[in-house]
C-alpha cells in the first residue's frame, strides 16, 4: 500500500462539528487507513511511549514476528501518513510520533456537547 | 467488507501508554479499517453532528452521491464496528454515535506527557 504525503494539515474540527466536505474525509480516511492494521497500531504505540519520546528502529523489530523490511515498510506508511517522522543519527534511523497529528485525531473525537448534556 | 462486532470494550490506554496487546491492536485495526472510507466519515460527522444527537436515516442518503442500499451497507460497517447503534421507530431507522466508543477513540490519540513536557 503506497499512501501519499498527507503530513499537510488535516484540520481541527470533530466530528460532532461542522459538515465534513469531501477532502477532509479523504485526507483522513488516509490516514486511518494508515491505522488499520495491527502491527503499524503497536509499532505506534512503541514509538509513542518510548523513553524520551522516540525508538531507535533497531529496537522496533524484535516485539514482532515479521521481518525487519516488513517492518520499515509499515514505518514508512506510517511516515507518509504523517503520523510518525525519522531521523537517522549514525547507524540507526530514530522515530518519534508527531504530537499535532495526533492531537488532531484525538480532537476529532472529542464530544464535548454529548458527555457535557 | 464485513466486519465482525468489535462493540466489546477495546478499553483504555493511550497509545503513548503501556505496551498494547495483539488482541487489542487486532480489535483497534478493525475500528479503523471502517473509519478508513471518505462516505462512512462524513456519515459519522452528519450523525456525530445531528441535532438531538440523533439522524433519521432517510436523511443520510441526499448529501452522498451513491445509492441507498450503498449507505445502508456503510452504516452497517459503523454499527458493526460499535461507533454506532441504529434504532427503528415506524418507517425510519434513527442513529447515533455510540459516545464511550468515540471517547474511547479520543483518549486512544491523547499526548498527556508530550504536551506537558
């Protein structure tokens, strides 16, 4: 699965809010795309409470039972859908999740008006 | 695409919390996998955003450009997926946001310890 760039913002409204229009939707539905499988949903987690906040890639490989393409494949479309970035310092590439992403997801599903009525 | 019923609790850690187990990714994966399509994403916004918290379903096929039995299939795929739950009253049946699944959802995202560092 190759996923475009979508690290552009996706933004700031939830669902219980305005009218989605049709690129919103797509641009998210990327993203959850992105999210749904259950290896690239652990590697996330790994990454998102790693000490420090970041993994080095070479600890990322051993929890799973696939092997270590498979998984960089699953960074990269992690990666692309801007969820995750990389940096390598050295020998090893070093992830880190990127807050503003998340953050977005947990806003849009916030229900702030329902849990409040 | 059928899903099975996920409506069990999928409870309650953050991503950036303890180690998630493969139960736990495999039932998350598929919460995704039905938020993971433009149409159902703008059906949970119009639901999520119905006044009284609740949408007639003969109102939810006007703003799509597909066929009716179309988004009858992709609310079953919300329903199954537990974000939703449909009731029948006369002719219509009439949806709503399952909100602890939402909020499940939101907390899920949440960046606590990177946002307070």
């Amino acid at each position: 699965m190759e996923l475009e760039d979508v690290s552009a913002p996706v933004c700031c409204e939830p669902l219980s809010g305005p009218v989605m229009d049709q690129d919103e939707a797509a641009d998210l539905a990327r993203v959850f795309k992105a999210l749904a499988d259950p290896v690239r949903l652990r590697l996330l987690n790994l990454i998102a409470s790693a000490q420090g906040g970041e993994a080095c890639v070479c600890d990322l490989t051993g929890p799973f039972d696939v092997s270590a393409p498979t998984i960089s494949h699953h960074l990269k479309i992690l990666r692309q859908a801007g969820l995750i970035e990389g940096e390598r310092r050295g020998t090893w590439v070093y992830y880190r999740v990127i807050p503003e992403r998340l953050t977005r997801l947990s806003g849009l599903f916030a229900l702030p008006d329902l849990s409040g009525a």
